[in-house]
C-alpha cells in the first residue's frame, strides 16, 4: 500500500527547499512583483514596474515646477522550465527523504541551475557598466573597487553589494591577493574554503554558469556616430563594417556621465550596453541606458559627437570571448515565478518557498502501471536599476598561476 503521507504537496515542498538550496545570484534579488502575474500569464506578458524619478534640483527663490514623469520599467515572462518523472506505485511508497535522495535532489539542482544561468545571461546583457581587462586574468583586488565606485557614481548607494564571480576569479585573484592585507577572518575563508568572502564592500559568492561574452567582428574603433544632437536609446551611426553583439560594452565620443543627483561631470565618457545585436553597416544602434541630456533623468553631459571625430567604441578586441563576474546592487533586478493553473483531472500542488512559486502535477499511467509527475516553474525577469550594476571583465579561460 502506498505511504499516503507521500503526498504532492509535500514533495513540492521539498523541491523548493532544494531549488533555493542550489541558487546563487536569485537568492538575492527581490521578487516583488510576482503578485502582478496572478492568472494565465504567458511568455511574453510583462508589466511596467515604476522607478523613482530624481528631482529637477531649483537654485534660488522662484519655483519652477515641472511635470511628473513617470519612468517605467518592465518585469516580462521569459520561460516555462521543469522536469519530468515516471516511478512505480512501489517507488510512491518511499518515506520523502528516500524519494528525495532518489528523484528530487539531483533533479531540482539541474532546473535551478538553469534558471540561474538564464537569469545571470539577462543580468549581464542589460548592465551598461564594466570595469577589468578582457583579454586579461583577473588578479587585482581594485577592479572590486572600481566596479564599486560605478555602482555608487550611478546612484547605487552605500547599502549591501553583491559580487558573483566566475570560478576561475577564484582560482586567479585569491592567488593574487596573498600579499594582502586581509581580516583573519577573510584569510581563513580564502584558505579553507577557497572563497574570498567579503572584500571591497561587497559580499562575493562564486557560480559555475556565469556568462562568457563574445564581441562582435567590428573593430574596437571602427564605427562614427552619424547625426548631431542624438539623444535616446537608439544612435544612428555610419562609417563601419562588423557586427556588434548583444551584450557588447560602447561608449560615444562627447557623451560624458554625470552624477544623477548633482548633474555634475564624473569626468569619464558613460557606458552603455548593446541590447540588439547589430548586423553591421549604417543603421541604428540600440543601447541602454538612453542618452538624455537635460532634466531630472540627465545622464551625460552632452549628445554625442558626431562625424570623423565621433568616435563609438566597444570595450574589448573584435570576436574576443570573456567572462563576466557581476557586481550589484540587488535592488538592480527583479525576478518573479507564476501560480501556474491547476491541470484537470490530476493531482494538483502549488507552493512557495522564498519567493519562487513551483506547481507538481501528479497523475498514472494505467496501461503501464506507472506513475507520473512533473514541476514547472514559470519565471520572469527585469532590469529595473541595472545602473546599480557593474560587470567585471577577465579571461575566464586563462587558469595559469604566477
């Protein structure tokens, strides 16, 4: 006779508990806008998150009021993910712990980690901001504290920062910092664990699916802004061959940040991220964030130059490959699952476990005495305030050791 404590709900359960156990980069961004989903979502479907507008700073005694803008950014579904399982009535029958070390643990770890490198490929592809060598290893703590003054230049603050690396930073940077000054404590994660810890304001976790980016085979100078006065997140540009890839770091010549508080220079031309790849020629470039140039949203000090001297440059060579670790702000993402709807006729069970929402569905197969039962979780992912995120560049695949 079958165990009838074995039920759906408590293997769902169970499965949550081991999918947030497998999760990195997911554990710390905010699922806010899950609730927005209730229903028959489906990929695609999206809804527009509003971000705070800064204020339009007034100097002296007469007001100047000016209209409320609100800025919207979209949460969208991006996929339907599970796993499937057949099993006999004498398998069901298994105490949960037995049936988790059998079918669930392994399972449930492959589905989340797939979800976090869908989720990480997103978080970098939508980061207008990078520090670190590509074509290099990554050895020097203080592209930690570049990437950190990025952040904080864009508004990011002084609150908790995240740091997810790829492993081979693991292997090269705590290699790099032997000679450093570290807290016994940090020095003791390092040795034992081969982690680095916290360093540098942020606190580091390392993942095995961090993206590797590839640039297109346009050259790193080979294009010129075509058009003066452009502003938005699409620039026109003509004197270059070569795609540009999806993902791929620019900046424009003349288009300098300004902190998006005081309006002032940083000195240094903004970043911006490719988010369409470009097929080459003259056309129109997509980028985030857009280019603006005046008001309360202004974030760089002019329009980019235009003709000969309107330089656009990608950050890296032409078809060079390089990895992404990605420091952040969690509060830079969003990421949501679905109450997925109940299938008639079978064993229905939806629950939540921080945040992520799974539903197991539960059914036989008379002919062949089997039973049968999947786990979905659909998910969704935006890039609310990817400003507060900074990518660091290295040469994922160069594990040599000085």
């Amino acid at each position: 006779m079958a165990n009838q404590l074995l039920t759906t709900d408590k293997i769902a359960d169970r499965a949550l508990m081991r999918f947030s156990e497998s999760l990195n980069a997911l554990k710390a961004i905010p699922k806010t806008y899950a609730s927005e989903f209730k229903g028959a979502a489906k990929i695609g479907d999206h809804v527009r998150v509003p971000v705070p507008q800064h204020a339009q700073i007034r100097h002296g005694r007469v007001a100047t009021p000016g209209p409320l803008k609100t800025l919207l950014r979209p949460v969208t579904i991006q996929d339907q993910v599970g796993f499937d399982l057949s099993f006999t009535s004498a398998e069901l029958a298994l105490d949960i712990e037995e049936f988790d070390r059998r079918y669930i643990s392994q399972q449930v770890a492959d589905l989340a980690v797939n979800v976090e490198a869908a989720v990480q490929k997103l978080m970098y592809q939508w980061t207008p901001n990078q520090t670190g060598v590509p074509a290099n290893q990554w050895t020097n703590i203080g592209y930690a504290n570049v990437a950190k003054k990025l952040i904080e230049d864009n508004g990011g603050g002084s609150g908790t920062k995240k740091m997810l690396t790829n492993n081979a930073t693991d292997v090269t940077l705590i290699n790099g910092m032997r000679g450093l000054f570290n807290a016994q404590k940090q020095i003791d994660v390092q040795y034992e664990d081969g982690y680095i810890g916290r360093a540098s304001g942020f606190d580091w976790t390392s993942s095995t699916v961090t993206p590797i980016h590839t640039n297109g085979t346009a050259a790193a100078t080979g294009y010129r802004v075509n058009g003066a006065n452009q502003t938005g997140s699409v620039i026109t540009v003509n004197t270059g061959t070569g795609t540009i890839t999806k993902g791929s770091i620019v900046t424009f010549a003349g288009a300098v940040a300004v902190h998006p508080q005081t309006k002032n220079t940083l000195g240094y031309l903004r970043q911006f991220v490719v988010t369409e790849d470009y097929a080459g020629g003259a056309g129109n470039l997509s980028i985030y964030p857009a280019i603006v140039t005046s008001g309360s949203e202004q974030n760089v000090t002019a329009s980019p130059t235009t003709g000969a001297s309107g330089t656009v440059t990608i950050e890296g060579a032409a078809s060079l490959s390089y990895g992404i670790n990605m420091g952040y702000r969690p509060e830079a993402f969003q990421f949501v699952t679905v109450d997925l709807p109940e299938l008639k006729g079978w064993d229905n069970s939806r629950r939540e476990y921080e945040g992520v929402s799974m539903r197991v569905v539960e059914g036989s197969d008379l002919t062949n005495d089997l039973n049968l039962m999947r786990f979905d979780i659909m998910w969704g992912f935006g890039a609310t305030r990817s400003e507060w995120a900074c990518r660091v560049a290295n040469n994922a695949a160069d594990l040599t050791l000085a």
